[in-house]
C-alpha cells in the first residue's frame, strides 16, 4: 500500500471528496458504522462527494489492484473490510421529487427520512422501511420491506433505475423497463456488482394512516399469537403488520413501562380508510385489552413512531427465517426461544412479519429478490456486547432452525441478516439457477470481484 500512497494526491487532484489514511482524525469516525460490533480496517477511505469522485475512485481501484468496500449511510450487514478501499457515500444524499410524475431522485447516501420529508411536502410518501434513518439505497437493494409493502410491494419493486458504477469506472443506467439483466441483479443482490451512485423510485400517494401497537405481556403471548395467525388470514392489504416478542433491556434507551419488560406486541399500519383500519385493530382489543395502546391516526411522516427504532449505533446480531405455516411446534419454538424459563435470553426481538398482498404478486420477472411466497418472515435480534454473548445468541437460533428444519423454507429475507451471514452464503438467498445467472452477470461486470465485500457471488463463465 506504500506506493499506492504516493499516487494518492493524483487521486484526491481529480475528486471532490476526500481521501482519508489511518493516520487522519477522522479515520475512525469514517470507518465505523451503525453495527458497532463490525470492526472494518481499510487501507483508506474515500469520502466521495458526487458520482465523479465514484468512477475516478473505481479506476484508481483498478489501477492500483485493490478491492472496494461500499458503504452508504452504514446501516447495513457489512463484512469488515480488511485492507483496500473503503468508499463511503453518505455525502452523496441529493434528492429531487418530481411531484408530477410522482418520483424521487435518490442519491445513494441520503436517508429516508430525508426523502420521506421532501415527498410529506406533497401528500407522498417512499416505500421506507421501520426506520427513516436508513439509507434509502442500501435498504432497496436488499429489498425493501416497509409499513406500506402489502399495499405496495417492496422498496424494489418501486425502483424505475439503478444508476452504477461498475468495475471498469463506467457510469451506467440500469432501467426496469429495458428488461436489463442489471437491473434484475441489482434488484435484490444489489451489492456486488458495483456501486450504485443514485436511483430513481416511484412515490406513493400515502398522507395520513392508522398505525401503532398494541402491548400485552408476555403471558398473554401464546393466545396472542394464536390470534395474530387467525387475524392475518383475513387482512386487506392495506394492512401491513407484525407480532413482536419482545424482551426490552433494561437500559435508559427503553422508556417506561417497557423498560426491562418482557412483552408481545402488534404492530402495524393501515393505508386506507381510518375507520376500517380501526375496525380492524378493534378485533384484537375486543379479544383482550392491551397494556399500551397505541394505534392511532399518524401522517406517515411520522412512521418512525410505529417500531421506534434506536438512532443510536447499537452493538447487534440480527438474523431471520421465512415460513408458510407457523403452526404449534414453530408456535411453541419461537416463544421457547424468546422467553426462557429461566436465565437471561439473547434475543431482544422475534418480529414476525406477515408478507403476500403485494409483496407476492408483484412483477417476479424483474428482480432476483426471492422471498415472494413466504406468509411471514421472522426476523430475530439479539444484543452482542462480546463474543460470549453473540455465541449465545447464535446457539439460540441455530436451536430454533434445527428444530424447525422441516417446517421453514430454504431462501431467507436479505436485509435481516448480518454481515457474515449475509454475504457468505448467497445460497440461502436465492435458488441454485438463478445463483447461476448472477454469477454470469458478476462475470459481466466485475470479472475480477473488485467487491468482493459485497454478496458472495462465484463467477460462472
Ligand atoms: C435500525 C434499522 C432498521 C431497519 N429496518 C428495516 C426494515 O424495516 N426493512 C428492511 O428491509 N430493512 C431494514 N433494515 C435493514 C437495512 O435495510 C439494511 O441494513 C440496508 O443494507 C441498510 O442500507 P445502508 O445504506 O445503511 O447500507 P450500508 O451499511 O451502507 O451498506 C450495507 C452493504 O450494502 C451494500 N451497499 C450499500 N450501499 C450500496 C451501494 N450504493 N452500491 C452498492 N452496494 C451497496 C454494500 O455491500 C454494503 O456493504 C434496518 C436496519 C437498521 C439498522
């Protein structure tokens, strides 16, 4: 890396951004991402400021032999870079609405919670997912599962290009209408074939809606669940939904009365009439009353509200499941996993989210992205403060996968799973023929895995 440090200041002459070395103040701060337990230790970080500073760094890389690890806003399952490049995006968060043709022009490091500000202005609203402070790229090509996915599929699904810059430093457009290989390869394995600087995504006309959750406590969490199975069998699309087992930590980051608190909830929104949507969440107060309550009329601009995510980087193992029939053995092997007898549990949060409506019956055709049939995917969170307890955590889900071997599906949800996981075994995310597709097109495109930190994929000639 010596003597590519020397040809640094021909790099930093033609680029916007800034080049970083470890011996820079602010290399850390560059380095680190929202999954404090991700240690990546680049050789250098360029901070790049448009997509000029993108193409001209890729071209460096190539020259000079070295891998590139993409980060957006670092929200994401990343593995740790060790050595090459780290390039991050997040200066790169332009966003334009066209409130016409109802679409936004996303840069790929702006948040949704800009975007979802700027489309508020106009009564629309982006396809964003639990938490505003995501990067609205990074999240898409992983798919994009959000508040309003029933209604109207995924964040992906909703995507009208991909601008990227591939391996050879070229700036292209890859567009859904086109039938491009690309832009079905990015939609949904969208980390290995080059760096997506900007995309545009169709907004949808969303203003006000019914949302929140109900809480109950954790004993009432079998007969809940019961319920919650019964009443998605019968939910509109509007609706969009998840049960969540739940042991809140007993952290000043949880307020009252969940802190330290063991519950079950339901959580949700319905983007349609509000009276049906009450009517709706009425049959789950009408079975039991909750502890909380707090479904009510929100703009979705504020949409954060419903999951409350932490802002604040946090120390997480998050992985998941996807399964057709949550019957009583998988019933009865989520609450054993989430809720021990006794001891202290590894998970935080076992969120069942119910899928179908729109998310299955969009367009197959146009993106890889694989979980379409899947009745609920199961995303399970556990809180890794050391080795110790991320192997604790680890034991609890690969307890639960072996004992519902026969019951979940093979593919799982892309965007719950971290780094590791994530990246090293693209065969859980997609079947072995269109795995074999996407080794053709990562031949195409990044013949000699220039992003090789990115989804794992072998090279088919
Ligand atoms: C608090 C929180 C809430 C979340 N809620 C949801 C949710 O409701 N639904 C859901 O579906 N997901 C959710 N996620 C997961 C999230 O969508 C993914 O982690 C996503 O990857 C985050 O995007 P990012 O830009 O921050 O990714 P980063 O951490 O910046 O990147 C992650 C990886 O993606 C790739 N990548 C990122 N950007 C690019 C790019 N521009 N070009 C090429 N490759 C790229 C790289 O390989 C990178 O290593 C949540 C995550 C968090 C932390």
């Amino acid at each position: 890396m010596e003597n590519i440090r020397i040809e640094l200041h021909r790099l930093q002459s033609k680029i916007k951004g800034k080049i970083l070395l470890p011996e820079d103040k602010d290399f850390d701060s560059a380095r680190a991402t929202w999954d404090v337990a991700t240690d990546h230790r680049p050789a250098l970080i360029v901070l790049a400021a448009n997509a000029k500073d993108v193409i001209e760094t890729i071209k460096f890389a190539g020259e000079v032999g070295q891998k590139v690890t993409v980060i957006s806003t670092g929200h994401g399952p990343t593995r740790p870079a060790s050595g090459g490049i780290m390039l991050r995006l997040s200066g790169m968060d332009a966003v334009r609405i066209d409130k016409e043709a109802r679409t936004a022009y996303v840069e790929a490091g702006a948040k949704w919670s800009k975007v979802l500000e700027m489309a508020a202005v106009y009564g629309l609203a982006p396809l964003m997912g639990s938490s505003s402070d995501v990067g609205a790229v990074g999240y898409t090509l992983g798919g994009g599962l959000g508040w309003l996915a029933r209604k109207y599929g995924l964040s992906l699904d909703n995507v009208n290009y991909f601008d990227i810059v591939t391996s050879d430093a070229e700036l292209k457009r890859a567009e859904r209408d086109s039938c491009d290989d690309l832009f079905w390869a990015l939609s949904g394995a969208g980390s290995a074939f080059g760096v997506v600087v900007s995309m545009e995504i169709r907004l949808v006309p969303e203003n006000i809606v019914y949302a929140g959750n109900l809480v109950y406590g954790h004993e009432d969490a079998k007969m809940l669940l019961d319920k919650y199975i019964e009443w998605t069998e019968e939910l509109p699309d509007e609706m969009s939904s998840a049960m969540v087992l739940a042991n809140f930590p007993d952290l000043p980051i949880v307020p009252e009365p969940l802190r330290g608190k063991s519950v079950a909830m339901v959580r949700g929104c319905f983007a349609g009439n509000i009276e049906d949507g009450e009517r709706i969440v009425n049959k789950l107060r009408e079975w039991r009353e909750p502890i909380l309550d707090m479904w009510s009329k929100i703009p979705f601009s504020m949409a954060d509200t419903i999951s409350n995510d932490p802002k604040e980087p946090i120390p997480v193992s998050v992985t998941n499941v996807t399964i057709d029939e949550l019957n009583e053995k998988a019933k009865a092997a989520l609450l054993k996993m989430t809720y021990r007898d006794e001891g202290y549990s590894p998970i935080l949060f076992t969120e069942i989210y119910h899928m179908g409506g729109s998310i299955a019956s969009s367009d197959r055709s146009e993106s890889v992205f694989a979980v379409r049939d899947a009745k609920y995917v199961v995303k399970i969170m556990g809180l890794v403060l050391g080795d110790g307890s991320r192997d604790f955590f680890s034991a609890a889900v690969t307890g639960l996968k072996d004992e519902l071997k026969d019951e979940l599906n093979s593919e799982v949800y892309p965007n719950f799973l971290e780094g590791l996981e994530k990246f090293n075994h693209p065969g859980r995310l997609y079947p072995v023929d269109t795995l074999e597709k996407l080794g053709r097109i990562k031949v195409r495109f990044d013949p000699d895995n220039m992003f090789e930190n990115g989804l794992e994929i072998g090279p088919v000639q």
